[in-house]
C-alpha cells in the first residue's frame, strides 16, 4: 500500500505506468533519469537516486556523465516499457528527468518555471502567473505549455529543441523571472529566501541548471495520494481561474489515463518545436 490514504498500491502504480507509457516515455527518451523512491509507501521513508543500481540488468540503458565533484555517474536512460516497469519493482515511482540528453548534457531543449505558492497562495495564484509567462513569450513569438506539477503548483515549459547552454537558460529564465517580481511585487518572488515566499509564487528560475532535474510530465509523485503531473490546456488553466475551480486542476493516475485516451499528449509539442531564445532577453 504505497499511497494508503487513497487505497492505492504498488501494483496499482506499476499498472499505471504501463497504462501511461505510450505519452510518458517520449519525454524520458534519451535523458538522465533521477528517481525518487518510497518502498515503504508516502508515509515512509524516501530517497534520491542518480546513481544506477548496482543489479541493474544489461538491457537497461544507462549513461555515465560527469557531474563535476560528484565524478561520473552512471544514470537511468528510460526508453522503454520494461525500463519504466522495472522502476516501478524498484519503487522509484516519481521520475526527474535532465533539461539535456545524455548524447549532450552541456546543452538544454528546453526552458522550465517552476511556479511554487507560498501560502495562503495557491495554484490558482499560478494560473496568473503562467498566463503573465504566457503573454510575456507570446509578444517574443515564442509557444509555452502549461503542465500541473503533481503537487502545489504549476510549470510552464518553453520549448527549445535547437539546443541552448545552460548559461543562456539559466539566466533567460532569472531575467524573465525578476522582470515579472518587479511588474507583479505582491504576486511574484523570485528568490528562495522562504521569508520572501507567504502570499506569493516563487518563479523557480534555477531547475534551468545542468545538475538539476524537474519532474516529469505524467511521473507521480510521492504526496498524500496518487496525483501525478499533468498537462493542461491553457483554456484549462484560465477556466480554473475564472471559476475559482482548484480542483479542476488536480490529478490523480485513473484522471491522467483517462485524459490522454481522450485527448492525446498535450505536451507532445514540448517533444518537437524548435524555437530560440531572443538575444535581447524577455
């Protein structure tokens, strides 16, 4: 029993990755993977992992990358259902993939914002944000997509795939960042220092670094039930808004399969637009 409070089971999350990898593993194909595992359910203890087991079997890829103090490391590669399924045995449940591919860690496809709420501040405080992220790219011509993190907030992803140093995301994503803290002072924080936070979203500028990973899209995650993150449509995240509706925006495993038998992967995009970064910044 791994999320008891919903009743939900090993078995059940291994289900769900089976279910879900079709529209989960495109987006680990190729990249390091960072786990996080809980045998002993949400209430138990959990751990990060970057290294890959020692009993990992010969048909799982993996891929050693330095990571400067740290050495070589030898991560996960998932791209495969019976590599997802064999992390699951594991209880590696909630998956963090790097911004880069092993063939080339110095280079991010992608720009991520974390939007995190500090309370009373909640997800829908984040609409407003990733809407203000949304205006703010789409006068620079550029596409973001919006996707639920699986736990308080939301994260905004900027799409690259023509290949970017992580020099040049990291600081796109802090200037974007501190421009939205100064037009939006009472909305919008942009450094960690937890007395900044109450009330307000923190724009999580710095995953956009190579020894950092985000979450997934469609990983679980290990909170008090099986929600996983999710994409939306921005028509989503507005109606929230509008409607005052947080639940709307909540995901548990059964809700995310439902949504991409229905609907796809809304974050495929993320997988194949190409798009440069603005040499003048936001």
């Amino acid at each position: 029993m791994i999320w008891p409070e919903a009743g939900f089971t090993k078995a059940g999350a291994i289900d769900y990755y089976v279910r879900i990898s079709d529209a989960i593993l495109p987006h680990l194909e190729g990249r390091p993977l960072t786990r996080v595992r809980f045998p002993d359910g949400v209430k138990g203890q959990r751990f990060y992992e970057k290294r890959a087991p020692s009993h990992t079997p010969d048909w799982v890829r993996t891929a050693g990358i330095e990571m400067g103090s740290e050495g070589v490391l030898n991560f996960v590669v998932c791209e495969e259902r019976a590599t997802l399924v064999w992390l699951a045995q594991l209880a590696a449940f909630e998956l963090h993939p790097s911004l880069s591919v092993a063939d080339d860690p110095e280079r991010a496809t992608l720009v991520a914002f974390d939007l995190d709420p500090g309370e009373p501040a909640d997800i829908l405080d984040c609409c407003r944000v990733a809407l203000l992220l949304r205006e703010i790219f789409g006068a620079l011509g550029l596409q973001c997509f919006p996707k639920t993190s699986g736990s308080k907030g939301l994260q905004v992803y900027l799409p690259l795939n023509d290949g970017a140093s992580y020099d040049e995301t990291k600081s796109f994503a802090r200037a974007v960042a501190r421009a939205l803290e100064r037009s939006e002072p009472d909305l919008v924080v942009s450094r960690m220092a937890k007395k900044l936070r109450p009330g307000k979203v923190l724009v999580d500028w710095s995953q956009n670094d190579r020894a950092k990973t985000t979450v997934a899209v469609y990983s679980l995650r290990a909170r008090e039930r099986p929600t996983a993150s999710t994409p939306v449509s921005w028509d989503e995240v507005e109606a929230a808004l509008d409607r005052g509706d947080r639940e709307s925006l909540r995901f548990e495993a059964p809700d995310v399969i439902e949504r991409v038998d229905d609907r796809g992967d809304l974050f495929s995009p993320v997988l194949e637009l190409e798009q440069q970064l603005p040499s003048s910044g936001p």
